[in-house]
C-alpha cells in the first residue's frame, strides 16, 4: 500500500488541484460572510440584552457591553413577570402537543390501514387544511371561540392550536405509517390483537422517528404563535412569552435590554431542542419536497 | 366467558380494543351465544368489512370532527360572514348586506394599497430567498468539512420566533441602530441616517430584509434534500464529455432539482402572502397605512375597528387569490414534469 506515493501523481493534476484549492477557498469564503450575515443579529441581540439602558442605542454600536450588567435578566424573571409567562408557554405547548400527536396518530393510523368509504374525500378534506393558512380563519375563529367560551384562557390557545396542527402532523405521520411493512401487523392480528394494541404496541414504537418530527414541529409551533395569542388573551397573568414581549416592547419601546433578555429566555429552549434534533426538522421539511 | 369479556369491551371500545370487540361480536350479535361463525366464503369479507370501517372511523372520529368544528366550520363561516354587516357586539344583529364588503374593497385605497405591498414583499422576498438558498446548498453540497455546522447556521433563524426576530429587527433598522450605523458611520453609503420604518419603501424594505434573513436557511434545506437525488454519475459523464459548469447545471441539475424548485415556489409565494407578525410589530402599517399588507390591514379592519365583516371579505378575497396562483404554479409544474419525463 505506501509503495505507491500519492506524490508520484502530483504533477499532472497539480494545476487542477490547484485550482480546486481556490475554489474551496471562495466557497469557504462566501458561507463564512453567510454565516456572520445569519449570526450577527443573534449575536447583538444578546449583547444588548446585557446592557444598562443607556448604551442600548449609543453610536458607534457597544458591541461588547461595558460595563455589563444581568440586571435586563432578573428584572425580566421576577419583576415583570416573565417566570409565569414561560410556564404559561409551556403548558401550551405541551397539552396542544400531547393531544395533536394522539389525534393525529389515530387519524394517520385510520388513513394508512384501513379502507372504508369515504376515505380519500375525508382525507383530501384534511388537505385542504394544510392549504388554508392560519391568519385566513382568525376572525371566525374567534367569534366561535367567543360563542364557546374559549376567549382569554390557555384552553382556547390549546384547542385552537391542536385544530391547526392535525392536518400537517396526520399527512406526515401516514407517509410514514404507511411504508411499515403488513406482514408485521397481519402476523399480530393472527396473535389475536385488535387495532389498539397493534396501533399502541406495534405502529407507534416504530414510527417513533415520525412522532419525534411531529413532537418537534408541534411544539415549536405553538411555543411561538403569535397572532391568536394576541387575538384572545386579555389577562396579563394568561399571556404566553411571545404575546408577553411584543406587548412589553410596544409599552416600553425603548427598554431593548429588557426585551431583548426575554427574547433570550424564549429563544434559548427553542436553539437548544433544534440543536439536540436537527435531524428530525429535516426529515419533516423534506417530507414534502421529496414526495413533490 | 368470552363472549362476556367482548360484549364488556364493546361498550367501551374506544379505550382499549375497539377492533377485537367489533371482529368477535358485531352488532346484531347481541345474543349471549358466541357469533355464528359465517358459512359462505363470502359472508366473513363484508363482515370483516363493516366492522373495519367502523374501527377505522373510531380512530377517525375524535380528531376529525376537532378538525371540522375548528377549521372547516370557520373556512364556511368566514365567507358568510363576509356577505354581512357582522356585529359581534352581543344582542346586536348583523345584517345581510350582499357584496356590499366587496365593493368597499374594491373601492377602498388602503385595500389596494395593502395588495401592493403584498406584491412588493414578495417580489423583495422570494426571488432572493431561491437564489440565496440555492447557492448555500450548492455550496455545502459537497461533503466538505464544517458542512453540517454552516447548515446549523443557516437554518437558525428559521426556528427562531417571528416575534422576537421581528423586534430584533425593529432594534437593528432603528434611527441610530446598527443598520444606519453601517451604511452612514462606517461605510457612508448614505449621506444621513435612514428613518427606516418612517417610510413605505424604507419600511417596506426593511420588513423583506427579515423575511429574506429569516426564510434563506428554510429553501437551502430543501435544495440540500433536492441536490441528493442529482446523479453523480451522469455529472462525471458530462464531465469527461467535456461539459462546463454552467453546462453541466443546466443539463443534469437543474432538471433534477425541478420539483423541488416548484416546491419552494409555491411556498414563497404563498408565505409572502402570508407576512403578518413582522409587519405588525415593525412598522405597525404605518406611518399612515402606507406599509400595511393584507393580513395586518385585515386584522386592523377585524379587531381594531371590529368591522368583522370587512375584514371577512379581505380574507376570503386573500384565499381566493392565493389558491388560484398555487393552482396555476402547480398546473405550470404539471406540465414541465411532463414535458421533463
């Protein structure tokens, strides 16, 4: 294997592999400028939020704060209520995440496994809820949240948002139930088990990549919804994080330390599941863009 | 006994074995005996059958009839409204006033003007968000090392809340903010600090700029996935026949990539339509409705002056518009697919 020297080969290739080099070199070039245009905000946004109030707008631009100060973070946590804000944030999206995926799954489940009449009108009908953007039904939405009255409390985030998601969780969770082999399933029906213990025992630990896309794509979604929160929430103690910082910068439009310290707690558990996950976001945008 | 314990788990058969206790005791077999076993080869099909549907549509129902009552039952609602003077207020009556809210549409200048913007948003938007992403994924393409982190990278501000981008934004396009501070200070491009969000191209621009920084790392994955299916093989065929690099893009990736290209399209352009949040909090669609778009003034129209009927009719005239241009993308897909196979 050593007898043959990679460097007996050199001189034929050497002006293209030199003119490989340059080109790694402009390619590395131009994703680096990419990848400062893309951090770069991030990056100011977390140093203004360890600045006092008066460097938040100073020209030229603290990049380092001087003197730096957590005070933007305590007062954030504790004084103006942002601890409760995130609970808030978390318990709605966890509920609406739980309840998507168990409906979702038994709907996927019933589309993927079973023929009975009616299926591909009811499913086309599902469709059509993933074509329908959001903002196009808040204004019924809420009268009908108002006649249920869903109007300022968390339930009527939750069940609005558990609405919204089904038609996207169902189409990715039936690709994927789909393409799990019948045998294995005809092989435990044979055993004696009904469509709930196969749905329980045998789709659902095997589809778990699917449902960790799901879990992921859910519950992001509704940690940052935005416009419905608006459109319901009265109450200031039922406010979620992103309704709670966009109402806070528009009362106090110049507090950026303030604001920007509870972007940060908001922000940060979102970076941290994409960080750990990244894998099932790109399994769940490309379902779409592969199947055409 | 069997039978017993099936009858049992009927009644609640939609917690624990809806599909055992339909097989073994269908509906007619309320008798305590055991089910006759069917005789006919044919009997036990249609059997298996009804009781399969009715299994399925235990499963279908719950998240169905959620999925009716909460989005379709609104997608009905919000175009009769539209055809009212709706009054929310409680006791009060609405009025049918025909298309009244559609002429006021037509006829009302903020209305186009909000079009426009639209227009304008997307036009900034989509045709930079492709291109952008398309070079990134071309150039992480290649298993080049650190290519998995400049993907990270790239796709951050994609998972990162509008709401907070928006603000971050607001923050960076402000009077004496780090926008102004490049282009005046340090660079001089500009002869005074921009009121960014004081104007409507200003603001208007400033608004893409979000949506371009925040969608490029959304369309680079998908063409990343799209690059996958290129054949190595027949770039290196085209190669050593002696094909260039745009030759080569023309002739073997770009056919491939095709769908995919269609794919983010679509959803660029319906996305753009779809800009809300941003606009909200950037500018407000001020300084006088001169950036409102669509949704905001939508929304302005709904839940500020509580026009719900109004505000009805922009929604629907939005879905109408923007299920047509998906229909006429995809019909324009269709046919390149066609005409590629």
């Amino acid at each position: 294997m050593t007898t043959l020297s990679p460097t007996a080969l050199a001189p034929a290739r050497s002006t293209r592999s030199r003119r490989r080099a340059t080109g790694q070199a402009v390619r590395y070039l131009v994703l680096a400028v990419g990848a400062v245009i893309m951090l770069l905000p991030f990056a100011y946004m977390l140093s203004t939020s360890f600045k006092s109030q008066a460097y938040v707008l100073t020209l030229p631009p603290q990049f380092i704060p001087h003197p730096a100060t957590v005070s933007n973070y305590t007062g954030a946590w504790s004084s103006h209520d942002f601890a409760r804000y995130f609970v808030n944030s978390l318990i709605v999206a966890a509920c609406t995440t739980v309840l998507s995926l168990l409906l979702s799954s038994m709907m996927a489940y019933a589309f993927a496994r079973f023929a009975f009449p009616g299926r591909e009108l009811l499913y086309k009908t599902l469709l059509l809820g993933l074509m329908i953007p959001a903002m196009m039904l808040i204004i019924p939405q809420f009268v009908l949240a108002k006649y249920l009255g869903l109007l300022d409390s968390l339930a009527g985030l939750v069940v609005f948002y558990v609405g919204g998601s089904l038609p996207l969780n169902t189409f990715l969770l039936r690709g994927f139930f789909a393409a799990i082999p019948k045998e294995l399933e005809q092989a435990m029906t044979v055993d004696g088990a009904g469509a709930w213990t196969r749905y329980r025992r045998l789709i659902l630990p095997l589809a778990k990549p699917a449902l960790a896309t799901a879990t992921i794509f859910t519950f992001l979604a509704s940690w940052d919804e935005f416009a419905w929160s608006l459109t319901i929430i009265n109450t200031p103690s039922k406010q979620t994080l992103p309704l709670a910082i966009a109402l806070f910068q528009g009362e106090n439009s110049t507090l950026w330390g303030l604001v920007f310290a509870a972007s940060v707690i908001a922000v940060v558990p979102v970076i941290v599941v994409f960080l750990l996950f990244q894998r099932y976001f790109v399994q769940g945008l490309t379902a779409g863009a592969v199947k055409g | 006994m069997m039978t017993a314990q099936n009858a049992a788990a009927s009644s609640n058969a939609a917690t624990s074995e809806p599909a055992d206790a339909r097989l073994v005791a269908p509906a007619d077999a309320g008798a305590a005996g055991p089910p006759p076993r069917p005789r006919g080869t044919n009997r036990a099909p249609l059997w298996r059958r009804t009781a399969s549907s009715r299994t399925a549509l235990l499963f279908l129902a719950p998240g169905f009839l959620l999925f009716l009552g909460l989005i379709v039952y609104p997608m009905v609602r919000a175009f009769q409204m539209s055809f009212y003077d709706w009054n929310i207020v409680a006791g009060s009556v609405s009025r049918f006033t025909g298309f009244a809210n559609y002429t006021r549409a037509f006829h009302d200048p903020v209305f186009w003007r909000a079009a426009a913007n639209s227009g304008v948003y997307m036009a900034f938007t989509v045709p930079p968000q492709i291109v952008l992403g398309f070079l990134v994924a071309t150039l992480l393409n290649n298993k080049a090392p650190g290519r998995a982190l400049f993907r990270v990278l790239f796709y951050l501000p994609v998972v990162t809340s509008w709401v907070v981008v928006s603000l971050l934004f607001q923050y960076l396009f402000a009077d004496s903010g780090l926008v102004n501070w490049m282009l005046h200070d340090v660079t001089h491009v500009t002869s005074q600090p921009t009121s960014w969000l004081a104007g409507r191209w200003t603001g208007m621009v400033a608004v893409s700029a979000l949506g371009v920084w925040k969608g490029v790392g959304w369309s680079m994955v998908i063409f990343l996935a799209a690059l996958q299916g290129v054949s190595k093989e027949l770039l290196e065929a085209a190669e050593m026949d002696g094909a260039g690099a745009w030759h080569r893009f023309r002739a073997v990736t770009l056919p491939a990539v095709r769908p995919a290209l269609l794919f983010v399209t679509v959803m660029l352009v319906i996305g753009g339509f779809n800009v809300f949040t941003s606009v909200l909090l950037m500018t407000g669609g001020g300084p006088a409705d001169s950036t409102q778009v669509l949704l905001t003034y939508m929304y302005q129209q709904a839940f500020k002056n509580l026009d719900f009927g109004y505000g009805s009719s922009i929604a629907v005239l939005l879905t109408l518009f923007v299920f047509v241009l998906s229909v006429v993308q995809l019909r324009v897909f269709r046919g390149d697919a066609e005409e590629a196979a």
